[in-house]
C-alpha cells in the first residue's frame, strides 16, 4: 500500500524568520483595516481579492511568499470554513517545503476547534495515493513537510494539534483502504491489517476465519462469499477506556461497517461501468476502522465495539443463485431474489453478533444503495434508524464535523414490500425507495430496544474532484463524525 507522508505541524507565537511562506487568515471585515506585513488592501482588491471563503491570493515578499486566505464575514465563520480555508492553503502552497499560518488565530471562533480544523484541513488536503513509477510520475511530487500554526503555543493549543493529527490519520487510514484494488484488498489481506492497526493502536482485536464464522452461523456472510476463491472474514476489535470504572464510563457503543473488498454484483452481475468502482464497497468498515485506530489518542470515556463482515461478491461455480435462502446468526431467513443487494446480507450477520452483546446503541456505516445517492447526491449521507434521541446525536456530531447527514424514513407500511413466500422476508422491496427498504432489512437485525443509527455512505464515500478537504477518490467520510458521537456519547431511553 502506497504510504502518504503528511506535514508535521508545531505552534509557535509568531512566525520564524525561515519559512518559505507565510499565510494569513482575512475575514471580509479585517481587510478594510491595518494588514499583516507584506499584505496591503488596495493591492489585494485590484487584483480582486475580497476576503471571501475560499478565495487564495499569493503575493511575493522578498525571497518568500505571503498569502491571503480568505475566510469570509467574520459573523459566518465556522470550524468548517477554517478547514476548508486550510485546504485551499494546503494546495495553493504544496509545492513549497515550509509554510507559517495564522489561520486558526484569525478566523476568530474557538481557538482549539479552529486549530484541529486547520491541522485536519491542510493534511486531508495534501493527501495522495497510488501506485505510479517514478517515470512517470510527471514531477508532481509534493514538497510541503512543516507546518507552523500561529498564535499561540500554549498546552490546550498543542493538544488540539495532536487530536488533529491523529484524527486525520484515522481519515487517512480509511483512505488508503477504501483506495487500494480489490485484487489486493481480499478480505483475509484486509483482516491482517486490521490486525495491525489495531495492535499500533492499543485496541484488542479478534479475526473470525471461514470455520469460525461457520460455527457462528452467520449465513449472510457465508452466503455472499459462496461465489469467492478468497474466504471471508470477521473481525472485532473493542477500544476499552483505560483507568474509566464501568460506572464512569458514558455508555456502550457498537460500530458496524459493511467490508465488501469488491462488489461485481454476484450472478445478478453489475455492467461494466457499474463495477469500476468497486473496490469502494468496503468504505463503511474502512471507516469504522480508522475512527477505532483514533480513540486511543482522543480517549473517550465510552466503550467501544466494531464488528466488520469482510468478503468480495463474486461469481464462482457455486455463487449464491437468485431464490437462494439463507440464514442469518439471529435465526431469520432471506430469500436472495438479487445477489447484488448483498450490503445489507453480511450487516444482517453483524448486527446481529453486535446486538447480542447488548450495546447502548448500534450505529452501522455501509455504501449500500444507489437510490441513496439518488435521493440525496454525491455529499450528503442517509441517516435512518430507532430512537429519536440517539439519531439526534448523530446529526449533532455530523453538524460538528461537517460530515452531512439527512434524517430519512423506515416507513412501517412499507415492511410488506419485503415480504417472501418462502422466507421471513426477500432482500429486496419494490421498484421505489430502495434505501428505505434496504433499511427496512437491516431493522430486522437489531435487538429490541436498541437504540439504531444506519447511516448510507454510498455517495460520499467518495469524491470526482479534489474539492476543501476531499480528494478525488476515497474521502474516508464517517471517521470524524464516528470520533465526535463516540467523544460525546450519551445513552439515552429505549423508545
């Protein structure tokens, strides 16, 4: 797997005097007023830079740069403007080894949260990922290894740096999975490095092999790797808050993410254009891995579980055929009537397994129905779920991160379009509202009374552009809404 080297950053309470570039952060109101040095208003309008988000303007000072970056009316700025400012910096400046910022000290909102933002901004922004030879690389190699944010250096300042830096490293990580080819990423591969992040990170781990989940009678997963040279996988891994009591702890929090390492579609066989990419299909379980490998360094007070289904969909001579039934671990049958509505098979199993350890909620991520992207577009995930409560803090922590979510239905009425002759239920509905259906399945796995958030990744897992803190290819969305729900985890009442 390719390795990305991201800047480091320090603090300091002015710039040093030996920086190639020195950026400055301008709301719409500052620039009418005295400028940092090397920045003059009337030079900067006539070259029509207004202070506005995301506009960059670089001026040269001697032997090094200036840079005006844009925030904004200061009314409007938000931590989320500050990382998107940070990465329109990042890629102004990438060709240049050192840049000084004042970014988070101007924006004038929360120092910490501005500082986490910028340091997230900058290293989200640079990051880059694949397999080209140095032939033919074509010289685009990055050179931007320091960052100093400042303004001050003081102990709360330094630790939002490090929370910053190890919370980009967790979307970095699901990026560099979700990116790498599926010929690659089989899901004994991805089991084994889930088993190394975990053990770097300090979080335990536990890997299912095929006999395992057999014994386990998990027959979703079971079912969907039929078609598989590759054998499946499950895999656990449990953060546990050290020197937290179990009466101090905030809660008990499961995390499931669909592990599909490449999804042709089974013998309900995608087109050609529809499989490209499909190496992405394990975006949800890339996620909940990069989210644990951070709660060491962030340290929550609440207990944390994943559990990970992982298997590619393929065709083998023996591949699950449509009108198969299979059953899943709590007991309950589907009929397969479309072997490419697999997602929801192997979350079956694993919301299952999940629910068995009674949780204080489940929470499970998945790129799993296009009619998702459909209704919401290419930024936007859909949140369904029980418990009105506990959904509120998931989009409490989506308005945190930036990380958009938007409450969707499980219409009880509609539970009858899943309905099987054969089976306790078909795993597809009607022509209409597919990701409600497929929600509507994934509820049949939940223990009672556990408070559900499924949340469909399936248009912002990635990205077409690079474009503020995404970079085309894997974003790693849900790793920061994942650690902000998990830092402020409250349980709540059953419905």
């Amino acid at each position: 797997m390719p390795t990305f080297n991201p800047p480091t950053f320090t603090t300091a309470r002015t710039a040093p005097s030996r920086v190639a570039v020195v950026a400055h952060g301008l709301t719409e109101e500052a620039l009418g007023s005295e400028l940092p040095g090397g920045l003059e208003s009337g030079s900067l309008k006539r070259l029509g830079f207004t202070a506005g988000a995301g506009q960059v303007q670089v001026l040269p000072e001697g032997d090094r740069l200036v840079v005006a970056v844009g925030l904004g009316p200061a009314g409007n700025v938000t931590t989320g403007v500050v990382r998107n400012a940070a990465a329109d910096l990042a890629r102004a400046t990438r060709r240049h080894r050192t840049v000084a910022t004042d970014l988070a000290a101007a924006s004038g909102i929360d120092a910490a949260g501005a500082t986490r933002a910028v340091v997230e901004g900058m290293t989200l922004a640079l990051y880059r990922f694949g397999y080209r030879s140095k032939a033919g690389s074509g010289g685009d190699r990055d050179s931007l290894s320091k960052v100093t944010l400042v303004g001050s250096a003081a102990a709360g300042i330094r630790a939002a740096v490090e929370t910053g830096v190890a919370v980009a490293g967790g979307v970095t990580l699901a990026r560099d999975f979700v990116n790498e080819p599926g010929g690659s990423l089989t899901a004994p591969a991805f089991a084994n490095r889930v088993r190394r992040v975990a053990r770097e990170a300090g979080i335990t781990v536990k890997v299912l092999d095929e006999a395992a989940i057999k014994r386990a009678g998990m027959g979703g997963l079971l079912g969907v790797s039929r078609g598989s040279t590759n054998p499946p996988r499950f895999v656990e891994l449990t953060y546990t808050p050290k020197g937290v009591t179990a009466a101090r702890r905030t809660g008990d929090l499961a995390l499931v993410g669909k592990g599909i390492t490449f999804d042709s579609g089974g013998l309900s066989i995608k087109s050609g254009t529809g499989m490209m990419d499909m190496k992405k299909d394990m975006a949800g379980a890339a996620a909940v891995v990069g989210a644990m490998s951070v709660l060491p360094a962030v340290a929550p007070k609440c207990r944390v579980r994943a559990y990970l289904p992982m298997t590619d969909n393929m065709l083998g001579g023996d591949a699950t055929r449509p009108g198969d039934v299979l059953t899943i671990r709590n007991g309950k049958t589907i009929e397969v009537l479309n072997t490419d509505a697999e997602g929801r098979l192997v979350l079956a199993d694993a919301l299952s397994m999940a629910s068995e350890a009674g949780p204080d909620a489940i929470v499970d991520l998945a790129t799993l129905t296009g009619a998702c992207m459909v209704a919401l577009g290419p930024r936007i995930a859909g949140l369904m779920g029980h418990n009105d409560n506990f959904l509120s803090q998931v989009e409490a922590a989506s308005e945190a991160t930036g990380e958009r979510v938007w409450h969707l239905p499980l219409p009880a009425d509609y539970r009858k379009m899943l309905d099987s002759t054969v089976a306790d239920m078909k795993n597809i509905g009607g022509q209409y509202g597919g990701a409600l259906t497929a929600g509507l399945v994934l509820a049949e796995f939940v223990g009672e009374g556990i408070p559900w958030a499924h949340i469909d990744i399936a248009g912002p897992s990635s990205s077409d552009a690079d474009e503020e803190e995404r970079t085309k290819g894997a974003t790693g969305f849900g790793v920061r809404l994942l650690v902000e729900l998990v830092s402020s985890f409250q349980k709540v009442e059953s419905d």
